[in-house]
C-alpha cells in the first residue's frame, strides 16, 4: 500500500513535520532516507529545521541539517545544464556589461527607509557571470548590509559558484559537477560540522511573516491638483505608465 508522503494533517503538518516535531528521531531518518521534503512549511509558517531546533536535539537537527543541504544541492545540479543553455544563447557582450540598478522606495515617510534598495553591478563573458550586491537579507526585521560578489564559472562538464566576502576578505567557493551523484557520497559532502550544529542550537528561532491583506497597488499620478494626470515614463525605449 502506497501513502502521499507530504499529505497534510489537520494542522498543516507533514509526516516529516510531525516526527520532527515530537522529536522520532528514526521516524523522521526513515522519511528523509525516502525523500520527504525538508524544505516545506505548516501551516504556522515553522519549517522542519525550526521545528528540530525547537526539540533541543542535536543529532535531529544535525540529521534535518544534512538533508536540507543535500535536497538544495540536488536542485542547484539540477537546474545547471538549464542555466548553461541560457548563458550560451546570450548575444556576446564588452566586460562589464552595464550597470543594473534595482530600487525599492516609498514615498510615505519612515516606509522608504524599510523598504530595501540596492544596485546590482552584473558582468557576463561567455558562460561567466559576476554580481556585486550590497542587499545580503533580512534577519530579526533588519536588512543585513555588506559587500558581496558572487561568481559563476560555467564549463563544459562542470560548474564553480563562488562568494566573495570582501569585507572580510573569504572567499567561499563550490565546485557542482552536472555528473550523477551516489547519494551516500553526496550526503557526506554536506555532513554540517558540530559548529554549524550548535550555531543552529543557540541561535532564537524566529520567523517573519508579511501581512499582505491590506496592500494596494494605485498608479503615480503627475499635475497639480485638478489638473494631474497618470504618470508616464519611457522605459527601454517604450512610453510606460507607472
């Protein structure tokens, strides 16, 4: 008899969620070994990782730690030979190729500075591809700030992420081969050490939640009082409302 191993339960819980949640360390060993999703939410918006911390236990969130680094490897090996093809069908452009900017802002006082800003800084040579950030993320209703490069090096067989830390001066470098993988010598590959574990454990575990219920969106109006009009602005050439 087959079961839909990500069926829900009447509060939003997967089995993975459930075991973790009452801390069955083999239950929840046995649903990973067959490939349940490390990376859903319930309905509360707590993912399994969140949930393993909450348990206290080490080797459980070591387990849900490992598991979640190898799924989101398999999807990154995944989706390479796609990101290649796209790469090679990009007409040949100068190093660096223009500047692309990318704001978030408000006109409403205060709002502007939550929003996040930013201008991405993006260079592409053949099957290479370089982007300057300084927007890193959001953690404990803070936008992180610093100054970052990631790199990708395609090649024929394989793939080279790199992120580079330049205000601390590391580099973080990934080598993804498009070759099958044995999962046993994948899973290893992503066995977290114990500082990552404990960096886990002593960390608050919280989550962020975006109430969208009372947003709307109007279009920019130009003028002076009886007299404005919907704004325009010609974007890549064309005449756009905004």
């Amino acid at each position: 008899r087959q079961a839909d191993i990500e069926q829900l339960d009447p509060r939003g819980r997967t089995p993975l969620h459930l075991a973790t949640t009452l801390g069955h360390l083999e239950c929840a060993r046995v649903l990973l070994k067959h490939g349940a999703d490390v990376g859903k939410e319930n309905r509360s918006g707590w993912t399994v990782l969140q949930e393993a911390v909450s348990t206290r236990d080490l080797e459980l969130v070591q387990l849900v730690l490992r598991y979640r680094d190898y799924q989101r490897a398999i999807k990154r090996l995944a989706g390479i030979p796609i990101l290649l093809e796209k790469l090679r069908k990009v007409p040949p452009s100068r190093w660096p190729c223009p500047r692309l900017g990318y704001r978030r802002l408000s006109p409403v006082p205060l709002v502007s500075k939550i929003c996040p800003s930013d201008t991405y800084k993006v260079w592409k040579s053949g099957q290479n591809l370089r982007v300057d950030t300084t927007l890193l993320g959001f953690d404990h209703m803070t936008w992180q700030r610093g100054n970052r490069s990631f790199v990708f090096r395609g090649q024929d067989t394989s793939a080279v992420v790199m992120e580079i830390d330049h205000d601390r001066r590391v580099v973080y470098s990934e080598t993804l081969a498009l070759a099958s993988h044995d999962q046993e010598v994948l899973l290893a590959a992503v066995q977290p050490t114990e500082e990552q574990v404990m960096g886990r454990l002593t960390a608050p575990v919280v989550t962020t939640q975006l109430d969208t219920k009372n947003i709307a969106f109007e279009r920019n109006k130009s003028g002076i009082l009886g007299w404005r009009s919907e704004k325009t602005e010609m974007v890549n050439g064309y005449e756009a409302k905004v």
